[in-house]
C-alpha cells in the first residue's frame, strides 16, 4: 500500500467520524458562516475527480456537482439543493478511492508531465505534485473546515 492509499483510507475514515453523528438535515447548516458539510463533502469530491482526470481516468461524480461545489458560487443553505448524507458519503468515498487507484497505477512518466489546470502551475508543476495535493493537502484542509463546523454545532471534539 503506498502513502496516497493509506493517507486516502485514513482521510476518508476521518471524514466519515467527524459526520457520525450529524443528521442529514443539519447538513447545510452554516454556522459562523462556515463552509458546510454538504457543499465540503461536493467540493472535494469534485477536487478527487480532477485528480482522476489529470491521471488519465475519469471521474465519478456526477456532472451537476462540478457546479454544486464551485468556489465562486455562493452556498445554499437549502437541504434540499444537495444530495442525501448517504449519497454524498458514498461519492466522497468513491472518488477518492478512485483517484488512489489511478495514482497507484500511473507511471513516473506520467506523474512528471506538466500539469495543466490553469492554477498553481508553477508550485505544482507535474501532474504527480497536483495529483498529490488534491488527494491528500487540499482535503487535509477542508477536513479541518469539517472538523471546524462540527465544533461550532456544539458537537464534542473527536479526540
């Protein structure tokens, strides 16, 4: 198992704790203004299907999510503009597991040509760098945005 398979199950497990107990009508609630769970769990869905494409697969997510998890859109606050907890678990999990299985396959060569998404070409400048940094830096952040909204829902910290 390489350290993009295990940092991906252990991220995935952690996302899956800090949402155990949440229901999914509390899954669009913004406090403090806060990125909410729903759009957080879209987004990075979304940013692992980005990393399969960049890898030469394809992604799994549904087309309408591209949009749904946009930064530059502003969040809904409607429980009824996202799909169910279970769904987006389920996506989250599988996009991710995806983009894993893409990374544990692609060769040296492909991991060192230029990446082109149009940001943080220079930082990031090989598919491998990007690749890694959507998989595991990019939701290492947004697990703690996660991790941050449940404690301000007054929900106990995890350890």
């Amino acid at each position: 198992m390489t350290a993009i398979r295990t940092n991906t199950t252990a991220s995935i497990t952690y996302a899956k704790q800090i949402l155990a107990d949440i229901d999914d009508a509390s899954m669009c609630q913004q406090p403090a203004g806060l990125n909410h769970p729903a759009w957080l769990l879209v987004h990075l869905s979304t940013a692992a299907d980005y990393a399969a494409k960049l890898l030469g697969g394809a992604g799994v997510c549904p087309k309408s999510w591209s949009a749904m998890g946009d930064t530059k859109r502003p969040l809904s606050q409607t429980r009824a503009d996202y799909p169910s907890k279970t769904e987006l678990l389920e996506t989250f999990e599988r996009s991710f597991q995806n983009a894993a299985d893409l990374y544990e396959k692609a060769s040296d060569e492909d991991l060192n040509k230029p990446q082109k998404l149009g940001f943080f070409e220079t930082e990031l400048p090989t598919v491998g760098d990007m690749a890694t940094f959507l998989i595991l830096v990019h939701t290492s952040l947004h697990l703690g945005q996660l991790s941050a909204w449940r404690r301000a829902t007054g929900k106990a910290p995890l350890f």
